[in-house]
C-alpha cells in the first residue's frame, strides 16, 4: 500500500535530495519535495496500516474502557464506537482530503489573506497527499509571538 502510493510520490515527476520527514502530521509525516519542474511540494505519507487497523483500534479502546468502567453505563458504546470508525476513517482517506482541500481553496479565494495550497493531483492518492509547499510560521511561534506582544501592551510606557 505505502510503497505503491511512496513510488509514485517519487517518481518520475519528482525529485528531493533529502527524503527525511520536516514534520510530523496526525497519522503520518510531512516531507519536503521539488517537481522536476521546479514546483516545491509537502508530501503528507500516512504511516503503513493506519488505515487497516482503525476497526481493531477502536474495539481494542472501547473494550477497554468498557473494563475498566471508565464510562457511564447508559453510555451507548456501539453507536460510539461506529462513529469513531466512521470518522477515522475518513481522516485516512487522502484523496478525500484532497477534494476538502480544493474546494475550500474555491471558497476562501476572495481573501488574499488566507492562502491555501494547490493540490497536486498527480502524485495524490488515498495515503498521500501532494500539495503546494508554503512556507509560514509554526504555530507555537505564532503564539510566542503574540504573548510577547501582549506583555509588551501591558508594560507602561513613559510619556
């Protein structure tokens, strides 16, 4: 499955010098790549059987929670449990993703402040995701920065 989905990735259409991850996603990894035409991309591979073990996961946790009566009794575990099933799996679904990804692209094409990567069709399938490569801010950067900014209001100023 990966490797099916990894060859294609790095095939042909493609070229990196250095296939290491730069960052890590929910169920995968994120690694940075170049298109022989020079299009940088962020590579989203899902990790190898994330797809296959979601049923067994979830039974595995609800039995277990269910032993250790860790939730309430009038708790209908089952209907938890499929929807659980049901959600995860459409987090594995990259091609799913990819479709979310395009249209709230569309969506959000009024505002030049949000930008959105491209997908790159052509080397996404249901376990990885090709898009453009943006560069930006982690989160937490984000964040340090903005506590800074706030201390900063708060500090008093001489006048």
């Amino acid at each position: 499955m990966l490797g099916r989905d990894t060859a294609r990735a790095g095939s042909r259409n493609s070229r990196t010098s250095n296939f290491a991850p730069v960052a890590a996603a929910s169920i995968g990894q994120i690694h940075r790549a170049r298109k022989h035409g020079g299009r940088e991309l962020a590579l989203k591979i899902q990790y190898p059987g994330v797809a296959r073990s979601v049923d067994s996961d979830v039974d595995n946790l609800a039995t277990l929670l269910r032993r250790l009566d860790f939730l309430p009794l009038q708790l209908d575990v089952p209907a938890l449990a499929r929807e659980a099933k049901r959600q995860l799996k459409l987090e594995t679904d990259y091609e799913s993703e990819a479709r979310h990804l395009e249209r709230y692209r569309k969506l959000v094409a009024v505002m030049p402040e949000v930008v959105v990567p491209r997908v790159d069709r052509s080397l996404t399938t249901r376990h990885v995701l090709a898009m453009d490569w943006i560069e930006g801010e982690p989160l937490e950067a984000l964040r340090a920065s903005r506590a800074a900014g706030a201390a900063q209001r708060r500090r008093p100023h001489a006048v």
